[in-house]
C-alpha cells in the first residue's frame, strides 16, 4: 500500500516528533546517571521523577529503569 505525499509527511514529521521525544528522555536518564555518579542523590531522583512523570498515564509507572 502506497501512502499519498501528505500521508508520508504526517509519518515523517510523527518520526521526527518520536526521535526528538527519545533523545530529551535520553538527556533526563544522562543527567539522572551524572548526579548518581556524583553521589547526588536528591538530584539523581529529582531527574528520574521528571523522567516517570513523563511516561504516559497508562504505561506502568512502577517499571524499573535500565540504563
């Protein structure tokens, strides 16, 4: 199935939108990480709350984060 010219750039532009919302949630786990390693805690779960308040209400919010 062929998508029409417009169809294509709603996908495209939906990638785009999806790639930059991966690499701002990438920068938060980066920040967490670097506070960890700081031995910063308050900060560390100052990023990872950010990170969880992100997630979409129905995805389970309990999940353990793998870095």
């Amino acid at each position: 199935m062929f998508l029409t010219e417009k169809e294509d750039y709603i996908k495209l532009e939906e990638f785009r939108a999806a790639i930059a919302k991966l690499t701002a949630d990438r920068e938060v786990f980066k920040n967490a990480i670097e506070a960890h390693e700081k031995l910063d805690v308050a900060q560390c779960f100052a990023h990872l709350s950010h990170a969880r308040r992100a997630l979409p209400h129905n995805q389970n919010r309990h999940h353990v984060f793998e870095v």
